[in-house]
C-alpha cells in the first residue's frame, strides 16, 4: 500500500489564521524550510547569472541589441520544452531531477566563467550558454513545482506559494546590485563563478532531502502525456480558467515592463533613475503583500481574491498609463505602482495555490509545466505591446492590455459559479483521498 503523503509532517504549533507578519505557516515543516533556503541560493544565482551574462555580452559587442537576443534566447527553449518537463517531471524522481538540473546549470555557467577568464569568452558562447540554460529550465521549474506541495500540508499552500514568491520578489531587488558590485570591484567571471554556486547549493539540499515515495504518473509516450495533460486542463474550466489568467496577466498586464522607459524617459521625464523608482515601487508593493500572505496563510474567500485583484490590478494598470500621460505626476505614478504590486500579488498567488491543492499528484508537473510556459511569454507580450505603441501611443496600449486582464476576469467569473466560489472546492485532502487521486478530472464541466 502506498504510504500517505504527510506521515512525518509536523502538526502546525500555531492557528493558521493570523492578523498580520508572524512566522510563515509553510516555514514551520522542516523539510519546505530545507527547500526554500536552497531555492533562495538558487534563484540568488540565476539572479546574479542574468546580470552577469547580458553585461558580458554587451562588453563583447557593444550593441545594445545583443541583450535582446540573450532574453530571447533563454525564453524560446523555456517556452517549447515545458511541456515535456512537465512530462518528466510526473515520470522521473522530482528529487533528483531538479539536482540534476540544477548541476546542469551550474556546470554551463562555470565553462561560460572559465572561457571569461580564459579570455577565450566570444558572444556565441554567451547565447549558445543561454539557449541551453533556458532549455534546462524548461525542465527545472515544473519538477520544483510538483515537488514543494509534498513537504507541507496543504492547509499551508498559500503560505509555500507566497513564501516562494518572497524569494523572487527579493531577490531581483538585491541580488542584481550584488552582482554589479562584484563585477564592479573584481570581475564578471566571479559574479558567474558565484552564481553558479547557488545552483549547486539546491542541488546539494536535493541529495539530501529525505521526503515520502511520490507518486508517478505520464505512463505513455510523451507525446500522449502532454496530450493528456492539455485534456485534463481542458475539460475542467477552473483550470483552463486560472491558467487563461496567467496568460492574461504575463502577455497583456506585465507588459509596461517592456515599455517602462518610454514612460520614464519620454512621458514622465525622469530618466534611468526615475524609471528604477516606479519599478522599484511595483516590487516593494508585491513584496510587502507577498510577506503578508505568506505568514497568514490563507484568505477569507479564494474566488473573490482572484477575480478582485485581476481586476483592480488590470484597473491599476490602466491608471498608470492614463495619468502619465495626461497628469504627468512621478508621485502619483509611484502611488500607482506601489498598488500594482499589491493587486498582482494578490491574484497571481492565489492562482498559484489553489492549482497546486486542486490538481492531482500523477499530472501535477505537466499543468504546472503548462502553467511555467505563461509566464516565459511576457517577452512576447512586449513585442506586442510594442506593435499596438507604433499604431497608437504607448499609454493606450498599456491602458489596453490592462483592461483585457480585467475583463477576462470579470466576464468567465460571471458565468462560472465554480470560480466565484472557489474555497468551497479547496479543502484539503485527506490522506485516503490522496491515495485514491487520478489524473481523472475533479471538476469537468457538466455542460
């Protein structure tokens, strides 16, 4: 018989429902609190790799497009090949597949470090190393995804879920600027050399993590599995719903990112400096709401908290745009900002969470591989951001893509009873019930 998920989960010594910052809920379980320094190291590096590889680029070429085609580089291979490392993911050892991964990174970015230092580096090797890592990331992110919701119990998901997010909201504020003073003082091949290291530091947690046996699924050829997964998303309109959100919310709504500095430079008129601060703003917002979800926990009606936040942050969006162009206030902006991260965070981890209590265990990895390849298209949502700002302005095609995030929300909402009241379907799994979980689908639409 297979043997429950949680028999050596610790019981919570605290409510789960807390007033405001405490102790995470998710930090509580030793084996998630293992996994979380790791991914810290992790994510510090690949933080870190980014930096360190786009200046060592445009230090061989000095041409600003050559950055460009190091995103576009990593993202490609991370869109195409999710799908399959969801496949691998439900097929292979979680464990070690994300060790191995994580090897695989590291050991790229030390010859790309070595060829640095070896003054061997030429701009092919730089994209041919991106290419590759982003391939290998394909595969990476849905194993750590199917893999985390085993070292908790699920009355904690949102807590794991923010707790994560903590870890990526922070580290793009801080490790960047580590990255740039050690490259500044030393040299780049060391800011690679280091970053590698973080990879190599969840590789290690990974050998050493001791969880319960998981269970397998995507049995057939991988062709049928991923067939089988997009069935199963599909077929249960919750699912194709949160996921169709995500894209919504990667293609259309993030897509002032790309055109920050047209508002920073030719709208508001603040230059480099003022374009760090309305980002800044956005990070600090997602961050402090990101540190209040995860000590909570929980909130009070899971449906309302999507459908409310895409809105207001789609609403947000739209007023960032508008009022740069027609009020022209960089504190007004940064205002804005700061609620964008707010309403971001608050849809996009409860998106996230309740996915991962939903979703069965045999076919876990290939709807969160499906559900990582939303998030690789935000480059694309750019291009297209771009294409509306050369027709138009770029106000009205920031105003647009926000607006299309909240009229997806608000319009399934209103004719899914489902969504609207999602807690009721995000009780915990008994340990019975999570034996007897199949790929079958949970919610399929009786229409």
């Amino acid at each position: 018989m297979q043997q429950p998920r949680q028999d050596n989960t610790p019981e919570l010594t605290e409510p789960l429902e807390k007033n405001g910052f405490g102790i995470p809920p998710a930090l509580r379980y030793p084996a998630y609190r293992a996994y979380w320094l790791g991914l810290l190291a992790s994510v510090s590096g690949f933080q870190m790799f980014r930096v360190g590889q786009g200046w060592l680029i445009y230090e061989i070429t000095g041409n600003p497009w050559s950055l460009g085609l190091v995103g576009a580089a990593n993202a490609v291979p991370a869109i195409f090949f999710n799908l399959f490392g969801g496949v691998f993911a439900d097929r292979l050892d979680k464990r070690r597949l994300i060790a191995y991964t994580q090897l695989t990174t590291a050991s790229l970015i030390f010859l790309l470090a070595t060829l640095t230092m070896l003054g061997s580096v030429e701009s092919w090797h730089v994209l041919v190393v991106a290419f590759l890592a982003g391939g290998v990331e394909a595969f990476d992110n849905p194993a750590r995804q199917a893999l985390y919701p085993h070292l908790i119990d699920r009355r904690v998901m949102m807590s794991a879920v923010a707790m994560n997010s903590v870890i990526w909201q922070s580290t793009r504020i801080i490790a960047p600027g580590i990255a740039g003073i050690i490259i500044d003082l030393i040299n780049t091949q060391s800011a690679l050399y280091i970053s590698g290291m973080g990879f190599v530091v969840l590789a290690v947690v990974m050998a050493r993590l001791k969880i319960q046996p998981i269970p397998r699924g995507a049995l057939g050829s991988p062709l049928q599995d991923i067939k089988e997964g997009l069935r199963f998303i599909k077929v249960n309109s919750i699912f194709s719903f949160l996921i169709g959100m995500t894209f919504f919310n990667s293609f259309f709504g993030m897509a002032y990112v790309m055109l920050m500095p047209i508002f920073a430079v030719d709208i508001l008129e603040v230059g480099a400096k003022g374009q760090g601060l309305l980002l800044g703003m956005s990070g600090a917002g997602a961050l402090v709401n990101t540190l209040y979800m995860g000590a909570r926990g929980s909130v009070p009606n899971r449906g309302l908290a999507i459908i409310g936040g895409a809105v207001l942050f789609g609403l947000a969006v739209a007023a960032f745009a508008l009022t740069a162009e027609y009020v022209g206030s960089l504190s007004l902006a940064m205002a804005i900002m700061f609620f964008i991260g707010i309403f971001n965070s608050v849809y996009m981890i409860s998106i996230q969470s309740s996915l991962q209590m939903m979703v069965p265990d045999p076919i876990r990895g290939r709807v969160m591989g499906f559900y990582g390849m939303t998030w690789s298209i935000m480059p694309l949502g750019g291009m297209q951001a771009s294409a509306l700002t050369s027709v138009f302005t770029a106000p009205i095609a920031i105003a647009a893509g926000g607006l299309a995030v909240a009229i997806f929300a608000l319009g399934p909402a209103m004719l899914n009873s489902t969504v609207r009241n999602l807690s009721s379907h995000l009780t915990p799994l008994s340990d019975e019930a999570v034996q007897e979980e199949t790929p079958a689908p949970p919610f399929a639409d009786d229409d």
